[in-house]
C-alpha cells in the first residue's frame, strides 16, 4: 500500500473491513480476533461523527427473540463476537484519533483511540501497537477498503 498522507476529504464516507490481523513481534502466529472473514464497517461523516462496527461472520442466533432473556452463555457469545463504539474522529498529522462516546465496551467511553495511519486512495489501514505483558510488540492492523 502506497503510504500517503490523506486529507478528511479523502477518509469521509463508508468503509468495509477486509481484514483485522494481529501481529506479534516474537514470530508467534498472526491472529484474527473475529476470524478471517471477518465482517465490519466504519463510517466518518464530513461533520466529523463516526461508527465502527466488527463481527464474526457467523454469529449464532439467540435462542430468545428478547435478548434479556437469553440464557448467559448466549449473551457472553454475542459479546465475544462483536466489537463497536462511535463518537467522533479528527486527523492529528499522521494519526487518526477516535474520541468515544458510546461503546459496547463500557471502558472505550471516554477514552482516545489513537491509530496510525497507511493510506491509499480507497484503502485505509488502521493501526495500534502496545507491548504484551511478555515484552512482545503487539500490532492490529484493521485494513479497510472505500465502498461510498
């Protein structure tokens, strides 16, 4: 991927996930958190709102059609399937910065999700790196492709 510096113009629109991979700097395997066929989307809009949404594409059905009556094993197995939040997004030089205000995970409200960038025009990958208790680099990387 060509690594070019996009502008909000560039990124506005909607994103479907090709991939989200993880790599480890200690040569263990790459993992893929919802399967490599993985299904999601994000979306920024121009006046600066976003929405991210990423699941495993065979998320089974819950047994009840009011999900606060299903059992909690499905409950826990819907959670472990999905990840979202939104909130609003802003360029900073060569990072993008998600600012949470809604999340499935109660502890992203509130926070910065701070990514960097490797653009293309129509691809988009988003990357966070941290160090595993280990002292390993840990790096996901959400590769996104434009469909709007």
């Amino acid at each position: 991927m060509t690594n070019a510096q996009p502008t909000a113009a560039d990124l506005v629109g909607a994103w479907q996930l090709d991939n989200w991979r993880i790599t480890f700097s200690d040569d263990r395997p790459d993992t893929y958190p919802y399967g490599e066929d993985a299904k999601g989307f994000l979306i920024y809009e121009a006046s600066g709102r976003m929405s991210v949404m990423v699941s495993n594409a065979d998320r089974p059905q819950i047994s009840d059609p009011n999900i606060r009556r299903a059992p909690v094993e499905e409950k826990v197995a819907a959670f472990d399937s999905f990840f979202g939040y939104c909130g609003t997004w802003r360029l900073d030089g060569e990072r993008m910065v998600h600012a949470v205000e809604m999340a499935l995970n109660p502890n992203f409200v509130g926070t910065d999700q701070v990514r960097g960038i490797e653009y293309a025009p129509g691809a988009l990958t988003l990357i966070e790196q941290s160090t595993t208790r280990t002292g390993a680099v840990m790096r996901n990387q959400l590769a996104w492709r434009k469909i709007s």
